[in-house]
C-alpha cells in the first residue's frame, strides 16, 4: 500500500516528523476534506479579514466556498491519519492509516498504534514533547 504524499502544507491539517528512540522515526499527515455541504472546496481554519493570515487556534473550522462551519473536535475525527514510520524495536519500515485521534499519554497528546511487523507500541508525540516514563502501563494501555 503506498500512501499519497502531500505536495505542499497548504493540503494537510497537521504534518510531522519525529525521531523515535534511537532508531525509530515516523512521519505523519492529514490531509483536508471537502466540505460535506457543498463538497466543492477544503475546509480549513477562518482567515484573519484584515492581515489574511490563517487563525491558528480558531475552535472551528469553515468552507471558504459555501462559509459551512464545523467545530474543530468533530471535524478532526472524520480525517484518516497517514503514517510512514521505522519501528525503534524491529527496525522495520511500514505504513498505516488510522482515524485521526490523539489520546493522552502520560499528559501528552499522541498518536498510537502498533508495528505491522512486532506489534510493537509506537507513540508519534504532539510538539515534540518526551513522554515521561514513569510506568509501562500506561504506555501499553490500550484506551
């Protein structure tokens, strides 16, 4: 299965590059939707009227096409996560998708999912944040 790659960040809700462990490393995108009103154009976040630029923590987000508005929560769980990665316990290269759901581990927002190859956990972290290792149960914990 290989994953469509984005051209350019205007595409993509959210894009990262993240080094895990010493040998592990993932890459990751989600890519807009249409508008499920009009399905004519992207949704994305509301544009500044005066300066034009993109409001960055706006709580929703608009059809520039139809001005159709979905709360940032409910959007973001329709999308299909991509993820291109090397296992940091296999050493293995492999790709999923996945719905667009971050939980929370050990207080930081992360992506989850298991290794194609060794059903290794892999955790891709918001922000570039290390999770604090105080227990392996939370870390395996499947919620």
């Amino acid at each position: 299965m290989a994953l469509k790659k984005p051209n350019s960040m205007d595409e993509c809700i959210y894009f990262t590059s993240r080094a895990i462990g010493d040998k592990g490393y993932a890459i990751a995108w989600v890519f807009k939707n249409d508008c499920p009103k009009c399905k004519k154009a992207q949704m994305g976040k509301p544009k500044n009227d005066k300066t034009g630029k993109v409001q960055i923590r706006a709580k929703i987000y608009i059809c520039p096409n139809c001005k159709y508005s979905a709360e940032k929560q409910a959007y973001e769980e329709t999308l299909t996560c991509n993820i291109e990665y090397t296992c940091p316990s296999c050493g293995k290269d492999g790709e999923i998708q996945l719905p667009f759901i971050r939980k929370k581990v050990e207080g930081v927002d992360t992506i989850k999912f298991d290794c194609q190859h060794c059903k290794g956990r892999i955790l891709v972290t918001k922000k570039m944040k290390d999770i604090k290792k105080k227990g392996e149960e939370d870390i395996n914990d499947d919620e």
